[in-house]
C-alpha cells in the first residue's frame, strides 16, 4: 500500500502523467500516474491510498515551487498528472447513495484559478447524495448570487488557494450574508483556516472534501 502512495507521489510530484509523457526524460517509457491508478483500482488498492500520493506529490512540488526549485510548468504538469488519477476515482467518489440531500453551489473566488481541490469537493459532496452546481473557476460574488436565488435554500462553498484571494473569499462571503443571510457558507482551501472562516463570517471551514461532507451532513441533522 505504501508502495503505491509513493509511486503515485513521485508521478505527481515529478509530473509523469503516463507512459507517453516526456517528462521527466529518465522515465521514459515507463508508468505514469495515468497506469498506476489503473492497476492499482483494479488489484483492489482503496481509492484513499491514490489520494494520499497526491496529495504527498503536490505538496512536495508546492515546496519546491515555494523554495523556487520549480516552475509554474512543473505545476501545472503536476497538477495534469494528479488530474489523470483523480479522473478514475471520479466513480468511486461520486457513487454514493442516490438519496437527494439538498444542492450544494461551489466554485473558486475572483482571481484564483486553482480548481484541483474544488473538484474533489464537488465529486465527494455528488457522492455524499447533494446535487452539485459547479461554478468552475474565478467565480465573482455576483456569480453566487444568482445560483442562490436560481436554487432557493442550497449551501454554498467557496474554495481560495492563494494569499491573495483569500481577501476575495471575503468578499463573496459578505456579499452572500447581505443578500441571503439564511444561507450556509462553507469555505476551504489550503491557506483557509478555522479562525479565518470565523473572521469572515463563513458558516464552517472545511479542512478537506470529506469535512466537507460531514459538516454538510450535520446542518441537515439539527
Ligand atoms: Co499554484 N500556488 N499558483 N498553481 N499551486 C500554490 C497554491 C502555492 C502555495 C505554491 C507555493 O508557492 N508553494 C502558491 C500560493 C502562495 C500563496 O498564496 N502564498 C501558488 C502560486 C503562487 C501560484 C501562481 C501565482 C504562480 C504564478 O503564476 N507565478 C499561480 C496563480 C494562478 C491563479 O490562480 N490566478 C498558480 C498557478 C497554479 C497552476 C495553474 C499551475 C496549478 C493549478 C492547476 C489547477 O488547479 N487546475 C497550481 C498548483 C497545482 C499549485 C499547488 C502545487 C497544488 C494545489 C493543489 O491542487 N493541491 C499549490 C501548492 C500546495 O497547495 N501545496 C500551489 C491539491 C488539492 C487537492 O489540494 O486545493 O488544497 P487543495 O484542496 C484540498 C483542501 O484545501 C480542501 O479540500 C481539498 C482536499 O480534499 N478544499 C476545500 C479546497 N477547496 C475547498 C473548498 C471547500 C472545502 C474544502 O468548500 C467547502
């Protein structure tokens, strides 16, 4: 099992997407992220373990990038190659019980592009029996608006992967609480803490897609 976390963390981490990548040019012909996922879901490996290489490969890439020994093309063929593995655990995440719990709207703020984490939030929360309105990337505060007034009662989540767009995620999240005040605010994103969730008046931080899940599951239960 460890075996194929690090297999699939190196692939991220070093952007192997699949067998016909060229990067990195010592590997060459052989496995990407793309053929290890298959043949791990298909010898039975649970699609956590894949997740968790994913998750180890961009962090190691991000720290790197931080560290400036890497560029923006690493990233984004990092990000292809953990987009090849999470597209086979799209089933499994998204195939849980059919029962309808509500509609969940979600995007990216005003100026973030970042949308790795924000589809594995949709997919899981689709899994977890809510309707999902994806409104991709880059989502303006007006952009909620009208998917609430478009979906009367639905939870709304926000997701911010940069400093900078975390002041954004403030905004939307102001602009919601005038406009609809009943409405739920979820917000996540890896600067994204509990206390800046408070700050800004959002109703729960979510540390990842699964807390995402459960925070959703208890507002319907009170
Ligand atoms: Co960017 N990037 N990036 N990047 N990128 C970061 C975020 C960075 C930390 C890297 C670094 O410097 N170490 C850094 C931000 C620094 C900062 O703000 N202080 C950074 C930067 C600087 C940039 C650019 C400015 C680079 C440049 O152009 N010079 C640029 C900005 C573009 C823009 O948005 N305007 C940029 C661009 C990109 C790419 C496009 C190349 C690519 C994204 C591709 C894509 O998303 N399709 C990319 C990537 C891949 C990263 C890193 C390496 C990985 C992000 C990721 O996908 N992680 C990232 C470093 C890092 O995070 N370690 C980095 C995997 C994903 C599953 O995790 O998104 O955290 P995450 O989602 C988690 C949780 O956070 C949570 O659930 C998910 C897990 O279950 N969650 C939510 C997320 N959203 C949620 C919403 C919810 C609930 C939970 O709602 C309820």
């Amino acid at each position: 099992m460890q075996d194929i976390v690090e297999k699939i963390a190196l692939c991220v981490e070093l952007g192997k997407i699949n067998s016909t990548s060229p990067f990195p040019p010592d590997m060459q012909g052989q496995d990407g992220a793309d053929e290890i996922a298959v043949e791990a879901l298909k010898n039975g490996i649970q699609p956590d373990a894949l997740l968790e290489g994913c998750m180890l490969g961009m962090e190691r890439i991000g720290k790197k990038f931080g560290e400036k020994k890497a560029y923006v093309t690493n990233l984004i063929i990092s990000a292809e190659a953990m987009i090849a593995v999470t597209n086979h655990l799209k089933p499994f995440l998204e195939s849980g019980s059919v029962k309808q719990k509500g509609i969940f709207v979600i995007g990216t703020v005003t100026g973030d592009l970042h949308d790795i984490g924000k589809n594995l939030v949709s997919m899981t929360i689709k899994g977890g029996g809510f309707d999902v309105i994806d409104l991709g990337v880059d989502v303006p505060p007006q952009e909620f608006l009208n998917a609430i007034a478009q979906n009367p009662g639905c939870f709304v989540g926000l997701s911010a992967l940069l400093t900078t767009t975390m002041i954004n995620m403030e905004k939307s999240v102001n602009a919601i609480k005038d406009a609809h005040p009943e409405t739920k605010v979820l917000v996540g994103g890896a600067p994204i803490t509990e206390d800046f969730g408070k700050k800004i008046g959002a109703d729960f931080y979510c540390k990842d897609a699964f807390d995402a899940i459960e925070k959703l599951n208890s507002i319907q239960e009170t």
